[in-house]
C-alpha cells in the first residue's frame, strides 16, 4: 500500500522516515511524551553544539557579527532566539535571587537588637528588621503621641507626667532603632521632614507619605503634569513595596533592552552612515552585544552565588561592557581606534 505524508500529501518512498517534500517525519499521528519533551527542548531552547559554541564567541566583542555577515550565517543561531534564550535564563536567575532574597531579609532596609526578659530571667537579643516605610510609619505613630500628649489639660501636664511620657517615648523610638529627641517638648522634626520624590523636585511629607494613597497625595499638592504624576505614584509605590516594584522591573527588562537596542541602531545607522549598513546589520551587532554581556554577567552571579569568586567579580561583569562595546565598534566597522573612540 503506497504511503503519503500526513502533512502534505506527497508519496513517501518505501521505509522513508521523513518526507522529501516537507521534510515531516513519517508518523501515525501520536505523540508521545518523549517525543514531546524532545521537540519543545529542540525548538525553544535549540541548546546544541552551535548554541554553546555561540555563547563562548560572544565573550570576544564583535566577532559573532562580523563573521554572521560575511554570509556564515549557518553556522550561529538566529539572533532573536539567542537573545530569547539567554534573556529567559537571565531573567529566571533574577527572580530566583529576587525571590531568595525576599524570604531572607522581606524588603529590610534597617535592623536593631531589642533586649527581651524571658520567664525564667534570662535576657535574650532579638534582631528586628524594618523597611523604610515602616520606619517612617514609627516615627509617624511617635510624632503623633507626642501630639496627642500636647492636648492633654494644663493639669495633667505635670514634670512627673511629663518625665514618665517622654521615658516610654524613648523606649517606644529605641525599641524601633529611630531618630528621636528625649524631651516631650522636642517635636520629630528631622524625622518627619519632606522628602523629594523621583526626578520631578516634588516634595512630600512623610506624615502624607504614611496616612494617604498615591491618589489623594496628587490632589492634595495639586499635582497637574503627567510626569509629576507618575513620579509621585511609581516612588510611593517603591517606598512602600519596594520588592514588588523590582519585580516589576525585571518582568520588564527584555522589552526595555529591545527598545533600547532599536533606538542605538538608529544612532550606528547615522554614525556609520558612509559605510552603507542596512538598519538590521547595527540591530543584530547590538543584539549580540547585549547577549553576550548578559551571558558574562549571568556567568558572574552564578559564580559568586556558588562561591568561586567574591561580589568583587560581579562589579567587574558590570563595568566591563564599556571598554568591550569599544572593542566590538572597532572590530564589527573596521575604523581607527580614535575614530571608534570618539563615535562610542
């Protein structure tokens, strides 16, 4: 009985595992789940000999691209899914530390050692840790006792009064590790100052930051500009969930190096304009740039993470991409090291 492709219907020739038409292979239509887990693993991840060999050449700045265009494009993966794999492992790295260091430390921007009397006598040191916004949410509760303390009658305002208030104060603030004077009459001025938010010069109050939203903020200093507005929110947003907001951040990152990587195109694309480079051959050179950079760096937290080398060697991985895009100019353009330098 003759046999034709399930997929495009040209004859198989006899025990022909795959058809010469569209390269299918013969198959009853059932798929298993090592067959499965094959074809993903191939087609997503494409992790072969090329793909390993690519990410070793990528560490020498510009020679990926300048041999993919003297036509050895075979030979390397596409670009877009190199850049796809190495951002996806990137990225889960990231999220991975985010996420370790979430559980470890839950956002701690401060710490201090309180002092605790157990049953039987002895005296144990705790450590507690506080973000910034529960830091300034203390010294809002502190500012307002002391307020509070203000409106009592003429009458209770006693120096015994006044000594066994500003006693708990004080222990209330050192229990906190805040800022903090030891007299009553002494309001938390430093403490509850102003502070500016992004890049747009608003100032705010930290009582406003603690007792109100984003929302009523904006009304309250009446705040018009679009700019202003999104400064106010994104920089509440990161004092008060500043792990959330870096997750935001990395969720966003693969787009954010994409754009970046257009616009810096445009800019070889006026930079080498003599040279005659389609708009594609500056995106493809950075997008093996940046791919290479995020495999050295990955290659770095990894190896600080498993303890071959100290955090010294990270701060390297991120200095280093400077001096190595001069490098990948002058070996991708061919033009004299000061004319490289003086266009990077």
């Amino acid at each position: 009985m003759k046999k034709y492709c399930r997929n495009c219907y040209n004859p198989l020739p006899y025990k022909a595992k795959f058809c010469a038409h569209c390269g299918q292979r013969d198959t009853d239509g059932r798929v298993g789940m090592k067959s499965l887990m094959g074809r993903i693993w191939n087609n997503t991840f494409h992790l072969e000999g090329k793909f390993i060999r690519t990410s070793w050449q990528l560490f020498v700045p510009g020679m990926v691209s300048k041999e993919f265009f003297k036509g050895k494009q075979d030979r390397y993966p596409h670009p877009i899914r190199m850049f796809a794999i190495v951002m996806f492992l990137f990225l889960f790295l990231l999220n991975s530390m985010l996420k370790n260091q979430d559980e470890k430390t839950k956002g701690v921007f401060f710490s201090t050692d309180t002092a605790v009397k157990t049953e039987t006598g002895d005296t144990l040191v705790k450590e507690r840790s506080f973000t910034l916004f529960e830091q300034m949410k203390y010294n809002a509760m502190l500012y307002e006792m002391q307020k509070d303390y203000e409106r009592l009658p003429a009458a209770l305002k006693t120096p015994q009064v006044q000594s066994a208030v500003d006693s708990l104060l004080n222990s209330f603030a050192g229990r906190y590790n805040l800022e903090h004077k030891a007299q009553m009459d002494t309001l938390l001025e430093e403490s509850l100052d102003s502070i500016g938010i992004g890049f747009s010069g608003v100032e705010i109050s930290v009582l406003d930051i603690v007792r109100l939203e984003p929302n009523e903020i904006i009304e309250r200093y009446q705040l018009t500009g679009w700019f202003d507005k999104l400064m106010v929110r994104q920089g509440i947003k990161s004092i008060k969930t500043p792990d959330a907001l870096a997750h935001a951040y990395i969720g966003s990152l693969t787009w954010t190096i994409l754009i970046l990587v257009a616009l810096m195109s445009g800019v070889l694309a006026l930079l080498y304009w003599r040279q005659h480079h389609y708009y594609v051959e500056h995106f493809i050179f950075l997008l093996h740039f940046h791919t290479g950079t995020m495999l050295f760096l990955m290659l770095a937290i990894i190896g600080y993470l498993i303890g071959i080398w100290g955090k010294s060697v990270i701060q390297w991985a991120v200095i280093l991409p400077a001096p190595a895009m001069y490098l990948a100019l002058w070996r991708y353009y061919g033009q004299g090291r000061f004319k490289t330098l003086s266009n990077g």
